[in-house]
C-alpha cells in the first residue's frame, strides 16, 4: 500500500478475508500517527475500510523529513486515495487533518473520486487563518506547555527525553503547516459535517458553523462533550461514525462494532 495511507486494524475472515464496501480515510491531529484512529476501527462494521494518513517524520516514516506546507502534503495524499480502490468514502479530519481533509476532499472532487461526506472537527473554518503568535515559533519547553494545556501529550512522554524529540519534530512541522495555510478561494460541493467538544481550549464554537460557507452541498453542526481530542473518545466515536455511515450509500449499515472484542 502506499506510505502515505495506512490501513488500521484490517481483520480477517477465512481466506480471502471481508471484502469492504466502504471507506473513512482518517486525518489525525498535528504530529499525530495512524494509531491515533485505533478506537475507530473498533466502532466501524468490519465491512468499512479505515485507512489513516501516516505523514513524513513519524511512525514508519520516521526516517523522512516531516513536511511543512499544506500543499505537498496534500499531494502525496491525494496520488495514495488516487491508487485506492474505488469505493464511496468519507473523510474524517480532526484539528490539523480537518485542513488536511478539506484540501484533500477538493483535490479528490477534481480527479472525479469526490467523497460523500467531508467531516471536519476540533478545526475552525478556513475564513478565520491563524494569527501570530504561532506555536510551531515557540521554544520546545513553550510548545509542550501548550500541548499540555490541550491534552495532547501524556505525563509518560515528558520523561522520555528520545521520543519528546522525535515528537515535538512533526508537531512543530505541522504546526507549521498549520499556521502558514491560506484558504484558496474554491470551496467544495461535497457535503460537511461540522464537529466540536464543548471544552475545547482550541476552537471557538460559535465559529464552527462558519464551514457551511465552504460547501454548496449540504451543512450539519454537531456539539459533543469533551476536549480538544473527544473524537477519540470511543463512545463520543461510536455516535459519529452512525453519523458517518449514514452517508454512504447502501448496502452499509449504521451498525457499529463496539460490541466486537478487541
């Protein structure tokens, strides 16, 4: 399979195994790895396909400089999606992966692969850029301390001084990313789910419904409790991937798997 994808938790069933008939592609957070989606391969039917984006710097991929622009990002993602199988999709973007995705969804549109749904969260809308002070500017000790106050670093990392290296490397190149993003004027037909937590210390709310300019297609917001990564929360994931399966077309089911051991 192509580096740029990574298929999650692929199960089998005899000897040719369970033939999907649907796909979420997955975009994690800023530095984040396809392990990250784990909890999802657990909510999703065994028949529906998770493939995750593994970016340069991490992973199996560590050997590689980390990019630091949306675009090539964008471009060595869309040439994996293009050698996938067809089949209908959705695209499930989380913080910096929302970017990922939105970009992602355009480019698939262009190439006749659109998805059937573009599902966005913990991200604010493209109208509102990032502003200095930018986080991928700060010192290593400043950029912990903010990934601290969002939750996105366990206590058990800071005391292993190899991987807070290796760690702070990708986040700070997607940050990077991130921040130096400029929204393109074209905007997408394929239809948005907008997701946010409550408690996030990143989002404003009240802006997440500003992704209904970005499409011509339809528009949804859902709130849930939680914090910047309550989207991988597995109760919080199994309501939405219902959400999600709902807008592929038949023979998929709203079923989810939570009830599958492990």
């Amino acid at each position: 399979m192509n580096p740029w994808l990574l298929k999650v938790g692929a199960r089998r069933r005899g000897p040719a195994g369970v033939r999907p008939v649907a796909r979420v592609i997955g975009l994690p957070h800023a530095g984040g790895w396809p392990s990250a989606f784990q909890t999802w391969r657990r909510v999703l039917p065994e028949h529906v396909e998770l493939v995750v984006a593994q970016l340069p710097g991490r992973g199996m991929r560590s050997d590689e400089a980390p990019l630091r622009r949306v675009a090539p990002i964008v471009a060595g993602l869309a040439d994996a999606v293009a050698d996938l199988d067809p089949l209908p999709t959705v695209v499930l973007g989380h913080s910096f992966g929302s970017v990922l995705g939105y970009e992602l969804t355009k480019r698939m549109e262009r190439r006749g692969l659109a998805p059937e749904l573009l599902a966005v969260s913990a991200r604010q809308p493209p109208c509102f850029p990032s502003r200095a002070p930018f986080a991928h500017q700060g010192s290593d000790d400043e950029l912990v301390a903010h990934l601290v106050r969002i939750g996105g670093v366990s206590p058990d990392l800071l005391t292993r001084p190899g991987l807070v290296d290796t760690a702070l490397g990708a986040i700070r190149a997607d940050l990077e990313a991130l921040e130096t993003y400029a929204r393109p004027p074209a905007g997408t037909a394929v239809p948005i789910l907008s997701l946010g937590a409550t408690d996030d210390p990143v989002v404003v709310a009240e802006r997440l419904h500003l992704w209904s300019v970005e499409t011509t297609g339809a528009f949804r917001r859902r709130m849930f409790t939680g914090g910047h990564f309550y989207l991988y929360d597995p109760t919080t994931a199994a309501t939405i991937a219902a959400e999600l399966l709902a807008a592929l077309p038949a023979p998929v089911t709203t079923g989810t798997g939570l009830d599958r051991p492990a």
